[in-house]
C-alpha cells in the first residue's frame, strides 16, 4: 500500500465558526458534530481566533481512492504506529484516510510502516 507525505505542517483546532476559511487553500478538513466544530489545516491557514488550537503536526495519506467495503486498512497503520509508540490523529474523507503525527514522530513513523511493507512517497 502506498502513503504520501503532506508536505507541510498542520494544526488541530477548535473553532466558533468557518465562516472566516478561504476554502480554496490547500486543505481544510472541517468535522462538526453536535459538541464541537473541528479543523485541521496548515498552520499558516489557521483563522483567528481559535477557541483552542494544537500545532506541530505532519500527515500523510494512503493513496489511491478506498473501496467501503475494504476493512482494517486504517487500523493496521495504526497498528504499525502503536506498537512503536507513536500516537495518530486520523481523519477520513469519501476517498481515502488521513493519518497525523506529532512533526518530532513523522520520519520515525514512515520509517517503521516501510519497515512493515508500505511504500511511502513525495507528493
């Protein structure tokens, strides 16, 4: 399975509202449920203000688009991460997921997943 870097660093954030978002930016995943209202974007796009805001982030994706019906694709790379103590922060979208971490763990975790067979790439 292949992974790609996101090549720049992200922010986890808590926000009132997105109606201040330039949503032609780069990446932008927004979750909203009934207790919260959730971003994570590049650092340099975070809005002001923020009601709460986690930097030093890095990501990357699997590539390619992920059938539904396909199953523990996510949880085996968690897996990986897991049992060398890396902590994740994942996110999915209809095609595809978003795995993050901390930016002081990131070529340590693409070094262990390609130890485990994935092949990472540039974007």
């Amino acid at each position: 399975m292949e992974l790609q870097k996101i090549p720049y660093d992200l922010t986890v954030c808590k926000v009132a509202d997105i109606a201040a978002l330039d949503l032609t930016r780069d990446f932008y995943f927004i979750g909203k449920t009934d207790e919260e209202l959730s971003l994570v974007c590049k650092t340099e796009d975070v809005p002001a203000p923020t009601l709460t805001r986690d930097d030093d982030w890095r990501g990357f994706r699997i590539v390619g688009i992920l059938d539904f019906s396909l199953i523990g694709i996510l949880s085996k790379i968690a897996g990986v991460l897991a049992d060398n103590g890396i902590g994740i922060f994942a996110v999915s979208t209809y095609n595809t997921d978003y795995i993050l971490v901390k930016k002081d763990n990131f070529e340590g975790a693409l070094a262990v997943l390609a130890t485990a067979g994935y092949t990472v790439t540039e974007p």
